[in-house]
C-alpha cells in the first residue's frame, strides 16, 4: 500500500469515525432531552470531508485518474497566457501568500484580538496558524511530489510540490481571521462581504502558483482541501471553547454573541 493509499484510506476512515460518533451523540442527546452541538457535529464533519476529499487527490496523483489528468493542459494554459504586466500582479499576489505574509497576518490578528480582549479567538489563530506551517512541511516531505519542470517557473521554488503552501496556509489564516471577524459583526451583508473578500483572496493566492508554473493544478486543489479540513477543526475547536464558557454562564446573564459556525 503507498503512502497515497493511506492517506485515501485515512480519510475514509474519518468519515466513518464521524458518522458513527455523530449518531451516538444525536441518540445521546435526544435521550437526555437536550440539544445536539449542531455546531461542533457540523464542523467536524466538514473536516472529516474534506480531508477525505484530499486523499481523494493524492490518490489521483499517484494513480492517475480524471482530475489529476488537468494538470498539464492547465499548467501550459497558463504559460500560454503570461504578459508582462500580470506577471508582476501575480508575483506580488504570491508573496502575499507566503510565509512571511501569513505570518505577518496571522501576528496582526491575533495582537488585535488580544487588545479586544478575546483570547479565546486569539489563540485559536496562533494555533491554526502555526498548525497550517506544520501540516505544509509534513505533507510536502510525506508526498515528495515534484514540481513542474524549471523552464516553465518564473519563481524558483527549491521544496516538494503536494500540497501547495500557499494555498493551504491562506486557506487556514485569511479563513479563520476572516471568520472571527464575521463573527464580531452583526450586519449580515458585512459579514457576507468579509468571506467574499476572504474566499477571492485564497483563490488569487492558489491561481497565482499555477500562473508562475511552480505548481501544478491538483497541488493547489490538495493545499485548499487539507487546509479547509485543519480551518474547519480549528473552528470546530473554538466554537467547543465557545459552548463550554456559554454553560457556565447563567442563561440569563449569558451574552448574545454571534457563533463562530452560525
């Protein structure tokens, strides 16, 4: 079995692992006449799915199969369509997306938490945060995918290819800061506007890689999938942290604070 197929199997099994603890706390729940955490039961399932849906992935791209089948037709669309003029949007919209970037955004956000006072939020950022550099550099060297060929680079990138950094780290950083900040607005439009503006920036992020032609098409797809399972169990985590300091509270005295995952 290749190191593809464990992690496709991974995934599976977390999906089932899900589906049965869902049931049994449901049943649970219900048999003691309370609520269900729809929250917690929810985002874990998103993340149980969409690392199922990365192992998917890799598993194309260790046996070829109809997605990973697009990684040369995109990556020469994208050589074929270069100027001048995007290629210095693009870089700056990568350098965006790098480390330095991420981690820059990550520290502003979280010191801006930190003087509101919300250290629960805060520490849910440094933590998805230094996790999303974590999960980069483990998968990287767990798949050891190469990356296209050099001619086709307009950057040099030295490290593997599967996942995409970028890709993965804006998906976790630029997600969950942009979900706590929903989360301190009460205007649905805003806060519509927040993940509209979130979800353009991590998608010019993963488009930027595969226009310098330092990725390929299945690498940036890996990068937003694993990153959105470890976003979705961080949130899953602050909105636990959540629901345990609202039951403390009496209800009457409890606050009207939106949920992290409403």
């Amino acid at each position: 079995m290749t190191v593809a197929d464990v992690q496709q199997w991974v995934g599976v099994g977390a999906m089932g692992v899900w589906l049965i603890a869902t049931i049994v706390v449901v049943r649970t729940a219900w048999s003691a006449g309370r609520r269900p955490p729809l929250g917690i039961l929810i985002g874990s399932g998103v993340g149980a799915g969409l690392f199922a849906a990365y192992g998917g992935i890799v598993d194309a791209v260790a046996d070829p199969g109809p997605s990973a089948a697009l990684d040369v037709p995109v990556l020469h669309w994208m050589v074929g369509h270069r100027s001048a003029p995007a290629n210095a949007v693009m870089i700056q919209v990568s350098d965006l997306g790098g480390t330095l970037g991420m981690t820059v955004l990550t520290a502003l956000g979280a010191a801006v938490l930190l003087w509101r006072r919300r250290i629960p939020d805060a520490v849910v950022v440094l933590v998805a945060g230094a996790g999303a550099g974590v999960l980069v550099s483990g998968f990287k060297n767990l798949n050891a995918r190469l990356r296209p060929p050099v001619a086709t680079q307009l950057v040099a990138e030295q490290t593997f290819a599967l996942p995409s950094g970028h890709a993965l780290t804006s998906t976790v950083v630029v997600g969950i800061l942009a979900v706590v900040a929903a989360g301190m607005i009460r205007s649905t439009a805003a806060r519509l506007g927040v993940g509209a503006v979130a979800a353009a920036v991590i998608l010019a992020i993963g488009v930027s890689r595969l226009y310098l032609g330092v990725h390929w098409l299945t690498d940036v797809l890996a990068g937003w999938l694993l990153g959105g399972a470890w976003l979705a169990l961080c949130l899953t985590a602050l909105t636990a942290v959540r629901t345990r300091r609202a039951a403390r509270v009496p209800e009457q005295a409890a606050p009207a604070e939106p949920g992290v995952l409403s």
